[in-house]
C-alpha cells in the first residue's frame, strides 16, 4: 500500500510540475507509473507500454523547449527575455494562479527591458515568451494526463 500511495505521489507531483518550474513534471508522471507497474512485477503494465510512456514523457520535453524557444525567437526575444521568464513564473508562485499566470509575462518583458529594449520591443518578446510557455504547458498537462490514462487502460484492461 505504501508503494502505490508513493507512486500516486509521484504523479501528482508531476503533475503539479507540469505548472511549477522547480520540478520536472512528466518525468515524475513517468516514474510514479513506472513503480505502479514495478509494483506488480510488470504483470499488467509492460514493457512495451511503459516505453510508449517513455517516449511520450521524452516528446513532452522537446516539444515543451520547443514551443518555449520558437515563442520567444518569433517575437525577438533573447536569452534575457527567458530568464526573466522563468524568475517570473517562480515569484509568480507566490502569488497564487493569477501570479502563475502573469508572473512568466512580466519577468520577460522585464528582462528584455532591463537589457536596454525598448517598451514595444520588450512587450512583444514577453508576450512571445509567455505565449511559449503557455503552450508548453499545455502540451505537459495533455500528454501527462494522456500518460496516467494509457498506464490505467493497460493497468485495468
């Protein structure tokens, strides 16, 4: 009992990580299903399906740095424009989902201002950077819920 509460855990923390940048979200949905099926012994969840949960786990990453990078580039963004990014989602955790929601956006027009932009340009690479985000946190979420929902399926079927 105390390994499924674990791996339940797990996901849920991955989860949770799909949305806050310290913790690596799919990853973790991934190794809270992995001891599910360890659990066991690989009796309902195989290995072909724990590598097609791999595979979506790795596709999550990609697609996610992806999206974050193509965002930004597209609207002129640099390197300071994802830090500040980034700094904006982690302070924007304290302020609750609107600070989740406006913190990325306004740590990027931040950081490009603060790196000699002007007021449009660092507007445009904040709204790219933050639309990037966004977008990669939706494909996390779809393809972690998308994992837990194929782990049940071969777990239950």
């Amino acid at each position: 009992m105390l390994l499924w509460i674990l791996a339940t855990v797990l996901v849920l923390a991955g989860i949770a990580g799909v949305f806050l940048p310290a913790l690596p979200g799919t990853p973790l949905v991934f190794a809270g299903l992995l001891l599910g099926a360890w659990i066991d012994g690989f009796q309902r969840v195989g290995w072909p399906t724990l590598a097609a949960l791999a595979l979506l786990t790795v596709l999550s990453l990609v697609i996610d740095f992806l999206l974050s990078a193509v965002g930004a580039r597209k609207m002129g963004a640099g390197r300071s424009a994802l830090q500040g990014a980034v700094a904006g989602m982690v302070v924007g955790l304290f302020f609750g989902p609107l600070g989740l929601i406006l913190g990325p956006f306004i740590g990027a027009f931040a950081g490009e201002y603060l790196a000699g932009r002007d007021l449009l340009r660092a507007g445009k690479a904040g709204l790219g950077t933050w639309l990037g985000l966004l977008g990669g946190i939706a494909v996390k979420l779809a393809l972690s819920v998308a994992m837990v929902g194929i782990f049940v399926a071969a777990y239950f079927w």
